[in-house]
C-alpha cells in the first residue's frame, strides 16, 4: 500500500512539473467578424478561392443574392452566382459598414451595411444595402449557412 501511495505522490509531483502547452482564446465574435473582413476582401479582389472558404458547403447553405428574389441552395449554386456576377461587373470598390456580431452557443448572426462601386461595360455604379448572415461553427470552423442580401439601391454615373 505504501508503494501505492508513493508512486501515486510521485505522479502527480511528476505532471506538476510538465509544462502545459498555453492557448489563446480567441471570441468567437472576433473569429466572425475577421469571416466577414475576409468577406470584404474577397469581393474586393473577386476572389472565389476565399469565398469557398467563407460558405458552407453542405446542402442546407440558403442564399438571397444582390437583386434576385429567388434563394440558392448550396454551395454549388452560391459559387456560380458569384461566378457570373465577377464575370458581368468589375468591382472597384467594396465596404463594410455597422458591421455587428452576435454569437450564442455554435450559432453566430451579422448584419451591417454595404456599398460596392463597380462597372459593367463603360457604365460606373454605385450599389448600396444591408446583409444578414447566419453562421454555425462545425467542428471549430465557422461557416456561413444563411445570406440574404437587400436589393441594392443603385447610384448610376
């Protein structure tokens, strides 16, 4: 019994003595927010690549896009969206504005405005709206599931 006891005493003088490796907490808000800067940047550059990284890509990925009242499903259908969309228009400028993040529990909500000035052809626009973006974290990584868009205003010059 006394060996017990010793080698039990001896094991935890031991694990005492292990460095545990430090991690950084990061809010779940501030993981959200830099989705949505990352959001930002992506239509900035038409990056596609950083929008494969923002969407869910399961089936359940509902999408109200700029000025379509129709809904897209997954993230197939989101991606040739955006597809087409970088195709048809040139974006010059994309900005973010009253961003606020709410989270509670894997579930995290955005809203906030935008503009975007872009050309099609020779013709100069302004578009400005409003975004809601549902997120979920699965399995650590937060994805978009929901996007719904507000049909924009437009400034033609």
């Amino acid at each position: 019994m006394k060996k017990l006891i010793i080698f039990f005493l001896l094991g935890l003088l031991i694990s005492g003595c292990i460095r545990k490796k430090e991690t950084v907490n990061i809010p779940n808000e501030k993981i959200v927010l830099d989705l949505i800067q990352d959001y930002a940047k992506a239509m900035r550059s038409e990056d596609i690549q950083l929008l494969d990284n923002y969407y869910a890509h399961e089936n359940n990925l509902t999408f109200f896009p700029l000025g379509n009242f129709n809904q897209l499903s997954g993230w197939p259908e989101v991606k040739k969206y955006w597809e087409d969309f970088f195709k048809d228009y040139e974006i010059t400028g994309f900005a973010l504005d009253s961003v606020s993040v709410k989270v509670v529990g894997r579930t995290a909500w955005c809203k906030g405005t935008w503009e975007m000035r872009l050309t099609k052809g020779k013709k100069k626009q302004t578009w400005i709206g409003r975004f809601t973006t549902v997120f979920e974290n699965r399995e650590g990584k937060w994805e978009a599931v929901h996007e719904h868009t507000s049909s924009p205003r437009f400034i033609t010059k």
